[in-house]
C-alpha cells in the first residue's frame, strides 16, 4: 500500500536547508503492529515466568502481569528509540526514525514523554486517538509527537553518491588514530553525518562568514563526541576537521553511506 509523505524543512541559521520526507500513518501503523508483536513476545516470556507465582497466588500473578506488560510497553519503546539510534524494531524494518521537530539533537525526556503518552494515544482502542491526531496534523504527529516536539521521517535507501570531491584529495591525520576512528563511527550518529555532509556538499553555495560559523560549529560537536589528539587538529580549519571526521565515519559504515546519498541527493535535487 502506497502513500504520501509530506516533507519537513529545516533551515539553519546559516541559511543551509535539510529536506526529510514524513512517515505518513500507513507506514507507522505498519511497523507499529511489529512492534505490537515484539512487545507481546516479551510479555509472553514474563508471563511463563510469572506462571510460577501463579500457582502458589493467582492474584498476585495477575496484578503482576498486568504490571510487567505496562512496563515492557513503556520501556520497549523508550530503551529501543534511545539506544538504537532513535527506532524501534518495526520502526527499524520499515526505514523510519524519530527527530526532533526542529532537527536539533533529540532529548532523552523527548523520548520518554512520547512514550509515555501512547496510552493515550491508543484510546480508546487499536490506537484511534493517535490515528486521528495522525491523519489531522501536517506534520502526522500523533499526540505524543506533539507533546515532545518530535516527528517521525522516512530514511530509504537510495544510490550512493560521488563523494570523492570532498572525501579525497587531502591527508587525513586522523586515520593514523585507531581509537579515535573507532570512537567516532560509534558515537556520529547518521542524523549527525547526514547534516556535516550537506554542509560539505553545499559550502560553495554559502556566504564565507557563514560557512566559517557552520563549520565551526560542527567541529565544536565533534570534538564533544572523542578526545581529539592534538595532531589531528592542530594547524587546520574546521572545516577540513569535519571533512576528516566524515571521512572516518563514512568509509566503512553502512548507515553513513545511506546518510551521504540523502544529503547528495538533497543537494542535487
């Protein structure tokens, strides 16, 4: 079944714009029932478990059942959508993510209250508040997207980019630094790649002051992720530092080769 997305501009103050394409209700909902299916499956493991007490105090059993499944419900969706790189298990096999609504870097509470609020949301049955929230909002937010400022995009693969205009051509002292190469391709997320390429595949078309500030601002999150040894930065500009970073974390990681071909395909489209 097809749908249609809408689109989510972002505009920097730099005047860079990052374009994402929405995940509509259809899609949701279908990685939804995934994720319906895994909760059920862990429930099921707890609840073999819980038989035990059962034969000695089925009330207690059954008010504890009850318990496990609220938690499994709410923990599910709040541990998978932090740790694994902001998607659940459905969200993960049908390519959608979650984002903050301005594109600034996701909050651990922006997780947490819009999983809390999916009780509401599926009120009062197979979740027909948040479906109707999702088919009237622009943005096919549900009630808890509106509530912590969150969307939900679609990341499809597309063909990979030429990226040799801005990955090659240059020493890249990082690479003689194995730690710090593996560190970096475990904390850049793609949402984090997918920006510092877009500024890389777009810097001729800025104003110098702003892209000395965008940069800047870039390499300034970067070395936040590491601690950067002092010959890998010492004597060249921001600008070079990022394209070294997204050097390191593009060359052998799947995810970043998704996140290089949207930005190309954003900057060509």
């Amino acid at each position: 079944m097809a749908e249609t997305s809408a689109t989510l501009t972002i505009r920097t103050p730099e005047g860079v714009v990052f374009t994402m394409k929405l995940a509509g209700p259809v899609s949701r909902c279908m990685a939804l029932v995934i994720d319906l299916a895994a909760i059920s499956a862990a429930t099921s493991v707890a609840g073999s478990l819980l038989r035990i007490v059962g034969a000695l105090q089925p009330a207690l059993a059954a008010a504890l059942s009850l318990l496990v499944f609220f938690i499994i419900s709410i923990f599910y969706g709040i541990v998978t959508e932090w740790f694994w790189q902001r998607r659940t298990l459905g969200k993960r096999l049908f390519g959608l993510r979650v984002l903050d609504v301005q594109g600034l870097r996701l909050q651990f509470s922006q997780v947490v209250v819009r999983n809390l609020l999916r009780f509401v949301d599926s009120l009062p049955l197979l979740y027909l508040v948040g479906g109707i929230a999702c088919l009237l909002s622009p943005r096919s937010q549900r009630l808890g997207d509106l509530a912590a400022n969150t969307v939900v995009v679609r990341t499809p693969g597309v063909p990979e980019p030429a990226l040799s205009q801005i990955l090659t051509g240059k020493y890249n002292s990082m690479r003689e630094h194995p730690r710090l190469k593996a560190h970096l391709r475990q904390q850049v997320t793609p949402e984090a790649a997918d920006i510092a390429l877009q500024a890389l595949l777009r810097r001729d078309h800025l104003e110098p002051s702003a892209r000395i500030l965008l940069f800047h601002e870039i390499a300034v999150y970067f070395k936040s992720l590491a601690v950067f040894p002092p010959e890998t930065t010492e004597g060249i500009s921001d600008e070079q530092v990022v394209r070294n970073v997204i050097d390191l974390v593009f060359s052998q990681r799947s995810g970043f080769n998704r996140a290089a071909s949207r930005a190309a395909a954003a900057h060509h489209g």
